[in-house]
C-alpha cells in the first residue's frame, strides 16, 4: 500500500519490491495452511479474510474470546469449582471427567492450582457414603505429593470393590 493525497492505495503488483513480494507469498501460504486445516463452519468464519493475520485474529476471538469474555468466563469456572459437588448417582468416573474439566479450562485461561487444593477440592466434594474412604486417604497419604490421576485412581478402586460387594 501506498499513500495518496492522504488516502492508503493499493500498490500495483509489478511495483512491489522483492521484500514485499516475499511477504505476499508467505501470506498465500499461510492463508492455505489455515484454510485447509479448518472444519467448515470456521471457514465460512475465516473466507473473508484477506489476510492470515487477519484470518487468525477471527479465529483467536471466536475460540479464545476477548479480554471481557475470558474474564467471564473465568469467573463463572471458579463459580463452578468452588460450588463443585459430586452429583447423585455420579460414578467416579464422570465426577473425574467433569473436575478435570473445569480445572483444566481455569488452567487454560491462567488461574493456578496447588496439587493439595485439588486433591482436598476432590475429597470434600464427595458425597457421604465417601467418608470413610476419604478419611482414609487423608489421613494415610500425603495430599501435597498425590497427583490428581492417583487420587481418583484410589477412588475407582474403591467404588469398583465396593460394587463387587454390595453384588454378592
């Protein structure tokens, strides 16, 4: 682009300098690489675009969203984890996969986690048929050196032979 009277133009192609046509080459890539990696609706997002930057700025907000939306949606993921509670009739599993979830978007959007906050967030959030199992685990483990896979390891365990019990 150049400048008229004030007004940006576009700059003829056969004026272009070697830099600026390099640039335009690694531009058309780039818009390739993206286009063909994309499902189809993000695409239609993304077929405007007359740039890759611009193309991957359209895609950054709509996944990512803009300061305002991640700062909502963080507060509503803390909202979640401090209100999270294992459901009735959850299996482990599921209380697992929904846990694991909610800390790893909070992660995803910058807010940090001590392995004891988790694991104790996991242990209290269990309902009361869990007591006993909780009590044991607090009191024989070490909460700050137990990953999160393990705990819940310990956890499936106990529900699958408590099962293999309650069967007989």
């Amino acid at each position: 682009k150049s400048t008229v009277d004030g007004v940006e133009v576009e700059k003829p192609y056969f004026n272009w300098s070697a830099e600026e046509n390099r640039r335009a080459q690694f531009d058309i890539k780039a818009r390739n690489i993206i286009s063909s990696v994309v499902v189809l609706d993000e695409f239609y997002r993304i077929s405007v675009c007359k740039t890759a930057q611009e193309m991957w700025e359209v895609l950054r907000v709509t996944h990512e969203g803009t300061e305002d939306v991640k700062r909502a949606r963080k507060n509503t993921l803390i909202q979640e984890y401090e209100m999270f509670r294992m459901q009735p009739g959850e299996t482990i599993s599921d209380v697992q996969k929904r846990f694991t979830h909610i800390v790893n978007h909070l992660t995803g959007l910058g807010k940090t986690f001590d392995t004891d906050e988790l694991n104790v967030k996991i242990l209290k959030s269990l309902d009361r048929s869990w007591q006993p199992k909780v009590t044991a685990i607090s009191e024989s483990q070490n909460l700050n050196q137990m990953s999160m896979p393990i705990l819940f390891g310990k956890l499936r365990e106990h529900e699958l032979e408590f099962r293999r019990l309650t069967a007989e």
